[in-house]
C-alpha cells in the first residue's frame, strides 16, 4: 500500500537533526517538509511513535510530542483507532489565526466558505485531493476484465481487411450492433448505414459545424448554458452561437421561431435533451415537439447530445429526440460517460441525406477511433456486457446521488439539490453572491469543484449561484472524503 509505513520509511529520507529539544524541532521541521512536499499524501498513516522511534534512534516522547504538535497544527490529525495520519486539509496553522480559529470550531463549521476564505489570501497550489467536478465517470470502474474479454474474442475473429484502412463509417460490426443497441436501449430510428463513428461526441459536433457552414448556415442556437469547449467548436467552424432563453422547466424552445429572439440566420440548435448539462432537467415533450416543428418548419436541424442518455434512475427512461423525426435530428452518442472517456468511441446518427456531407468533412485522412477498439467495443455490446455494466454502474451512482442527497440535507437543510434523476452531476443551489466564495473554500479544501456560472452563456445574464457536483467522478474509495469535503464548504 502506498500509504503505509514501509513506503514512508523506504521513500522518504527523514533526516531529522539536532539533539534534545532541538531533535523533537528537526523531527518536527522534517515531516512539515514531507507534507508539503507532497511526498507525504493527505491520509498517509504514519508509524506509531514507538516504531518510529525505534528507527531514529530517538526516545519515544521525543517523536509523540513532535506529533502532538503537529496535530496542534493542523498537519496531521490523531483519532483512536485509526492511528495518527497526515491531516487532508494539511496547512500551519498560526497560533491565534483565525484558520486556528475556525477549525477550533470543529469540522463541518470550521471549513465553511466564510471562515475558511477569510483566513486564506491563496488555495495551495497542486492536485486537489478530491474531485467533484463534473464530466467524467468513475474511471476506477471501467471494466478492464470485461474488456479484455472482448478485445481477445474481437481480435481473434478479425479479418485481415480490418487491420487495414477501412471504411470512413466506422467498421460495419460495430454500427450494426449500435444500431440495435440504440434503437432498443434509447429508442433512436437508427441503420447502420445512417451511423458514423468519430472519436468522441466532440469529433461529431466539430464535424456537423462543418458541414452546416458548408451549406451556408451562420448560426447554431445554444442552450443557455453548456460547455464553452462545445461552443468553441462551432465557433471554429464560423458559426455563431445565439443561447435560447431558458427557465424553470429548461430550454425555451418556443423561442426558436420568435426572429427578434433568435434571429433569421439559425439552421441548426444544439440540445441536451435527455439530462440539460449542467442544469440537469429532461426537455419537456410539449418542448420536444415544438424543437421538431420548428425544424420542419425551417428547415432546420436539431444535434442531439445524449451524453449520458442511459444513466436515468427515477422515471422511466427519457427517449432519444431523435426518434421524434429521424430526418431533422442529428444524434450524437458516445461511450464518455456509460465507459470511459479515454476511449474515444461516438457515434452519429445522420439523417440519410446528411451522410455523404458528413463523409465529405471527414475526408481521406480522418479514420475515426482505431478498427480494433471498434471491433472490441461491438463486441463488448453484443455480449451483453455494455448493458451490464451500465446497469451496474446506474446503481452505483444512484446510490452516491442518494447519499449526496442525504449529506446535504442532514448538514445543510437550506440547500436546494436539483437535477438529480439522471446523469452524474447534481445541481447545489447556493446564496446569491456566495458561488465563488465556496469554490474558493473547496479548493482550500483540497477539492476540486465547478460553479453553475461556468458553464453560462456569454450573453445570459447572471441569475444565480449554484454547484455543479459530479458525483460519479471520485473512485468508490475517495467518495466519502469528497463528500465529507463537499459538506464542509456548503453554508
Ligand atoms: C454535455 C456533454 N456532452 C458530451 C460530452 C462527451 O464528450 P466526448 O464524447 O467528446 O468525450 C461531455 C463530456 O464531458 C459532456 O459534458
């Protein structure tokens, strides 16, 4: 284990100098440096006092004084049972400080955004210890024995020809099972001929930019908030990007034919209908129909982002947009979520005229995520192990939402959670003007935290102050102390 003792003494090199009253300051001055250093990580359990004594050389209150001490400070932390450990929140603590202060108060008021930003001009610098920001799936779950299973069958049963340059499409095994997969699991009309792979949902949206401008559209309407990476995307593309206004029940596609609102250049929208990100909520039909109206009424297109589509835990499952009118959604997909974004594994659904554009963007050099990940991944899908192990992982991040929910409302009954019945990231309503106090507070805390205002449009004005949790980010093991973490910073 790379937290205990034998590590510690193997890698660290504590050399504590001196003699008497100065060996206990050495000894002291010594482990400081492995902290700060960050040789010595947050939790690291350290010897008992006699062991470590033993191994100096040095009488054993001279080391359980010099950890007193330290415990005084805020550098480690001792508790019955688990030992004296290096503190998660490990800072000097100034006699008489105000930080000293606000942790005299104990944890859970100690931490709040008030005191903690008080007392700090800077948070430490380096990798949080925690991360609750949203966009990522737990990456200690991807399911590598499965996997592997799948890669060996799949590469086992390769043609040759698959080793080679292949079809810009995507290999056919693997858009023929994704089409039944689609149209079974999120209700999308889809053919394999209608599907194109591309590396990430990212790759399809910078390729639907193209392909738009190519035919001469200026604008892709947004929602008022959603990732600046995406948006960057379409800009590169030369589109503009006019946010649709947006309320309670979400994005107000109503507006889509109203020209002062959104003005006359529009011929595509961007939407996240399943689970809005960040915000959280399922486009509502009456929303759904009016999108599909308006594109048929246009002319338009609607980019569908199902990103993380299959992870609904209390209604029945939302289906696509996409099966509202095959000829007017472009459906996008991707395994960033449901596996593991490193990967690189999306998919497109085109409508059928859209294919031969979208081909024309790829071109002759763009050959999608490689043919044996593909042929692995069709694989993964036909045996039933995607849905497997999606189901299991629907459990797993039910379960985490559930206990954020609990945490939250035992330790801070005002905060109001929204967005919650799908997805992997839950909304935290905050009091106004106090969003940046608190992610400061969590960085001191060592955990790594985004706000609502992020992720904001540039032209929608500020309404209101909020967290977005990524709850299905942490490992299981690091999940507790994220969320103990996270309570301490809510007001
Ligand atoms: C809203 C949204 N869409 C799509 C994606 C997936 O992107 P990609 O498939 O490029 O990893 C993400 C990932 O964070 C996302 O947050």
């Amino acid at each position: 284990m790379a937290n205990d003792w034998a590590t510690f003494g193997a890698d660290l090199h504590l050399e504590p100098h001196g003699h008497g009253q100065g060996l206990r300051e050495g000894l002291m001055n010594a482990l400081r440096d492995a902290v700060r250093s960050g040789r010595l990580a947050a939790g690291t359990r350290l010897p008992s006092s006699r062991s470590l004594a033993v191994d100096l050389g040095v009488a054993r209150n001279t080391v359980a004084d010099a950890y007193a001490e330290l415990v005084a400070e805020g550098w480690l932390t001792a508790r019955q049972g688990s030992g004296t450990r290096v503190a998660q929140r490990s800072a000097p603590r100034r006699p008489g400080s105000r930080a000293a202060a606000s942790r005299r108060a104990g944890p859970g008021r100690g931490g709040r955004p008030g005191g903690a930003v008080e007392s700090v001009t800077a948070p430490p610098a380096g990798k949080p210890t925690y991360n609750l920001s949203p966009g990522t799936p737990d990456l200690a779950s991807f399911p590598r024995a499965d996997w592997l299973k799948a890669s060996r069958k799949a590469l086992m049963g390769a043609p040759d020809e698959a080793f080679g340059y292949g079809d810009p499409r995507g290999r056919i095994e693997l858009r023929t099972v994704l089409a039944e997969y689609l149209a079974r699991a999120r209700g999308v009309y889809a053919r394999p001929e209608r599907i194109v792979l591309c590396s990430g949902f990212v790759h399809g949206l910078m390729l639907m930019g193209q392909v738009l401008r190519a035919r001469g559209v200026r604008e892709v309407a947004v929602e008022s908030y959603g990732l600046d990476v995406h948006w960057d995307l379409l800009g590169r593309a030369g589109l503009k990007m006019p946010a649709l206004p947006f309320d309670e029940q979400g994005t107000r596609t109503e507006e889509l034919g109203a020209r002062e609102v959104m003005g006359p250049g529009v011929g595509a929208v961007l939407l996240t209908p399943a689970h809005q990100f960040p915000t959280g909520g399922a486009l509502q039909p009456d929303r759904r129909a009016v999108a599909v109206d308006w594109a048929r009424a246009a002319g338009g297109l609607l980019l569908e982002d199902d990103y993380d589509g299959e992870f609904r835990y209390d209604r029945q499952p939302v289906g696509a947009l996409q099966g509202l009118d095959p000829d007017r959604v472009v459906y996008l997909g991707t395994a960033s979520k449901s596996l593991a974004p490193g990967l690189r594994i999306a998919w497109m659904v085109l409508p059928e005229q859209l294919v031969g554009e979208v081909l024309a963007q790829k071109g002759t050099v763009d050959w999608v995520s490689s043919a044996p990940d593909q042929l692995t991944f069709a694989e993964f899908l036909a045996s039933g192990a995607y849905d497997r192990h999606v189901r299991a992982m629907r459990l797993r991040y039910r379960r985490r939402r559930d206990q954020l929910v609990a945490a939250v409302a035992a330790r801070s009954p005002g905060t109001r959670i929204s967005g919650i019945a799908a997805g992997l990231h839950a909304v935290l309503e905050l009091p106004e003007g106090t969003e940046e106090s608190v992610l400061r507070a969590a960085a001191f805390q060592g955990l790594a935290l985004l706000g609502i205002n992020r992720f904001r449009h540039p032209t929608v004005p500020r309404t209101r102050d909020a967290l977005v949790v990524g709850y299905g980010t942490p490992s299981d093991s690091a999940w507790s102390g994220a969320l103990e973490a996270l309570c301490r910073v809510l007001p």
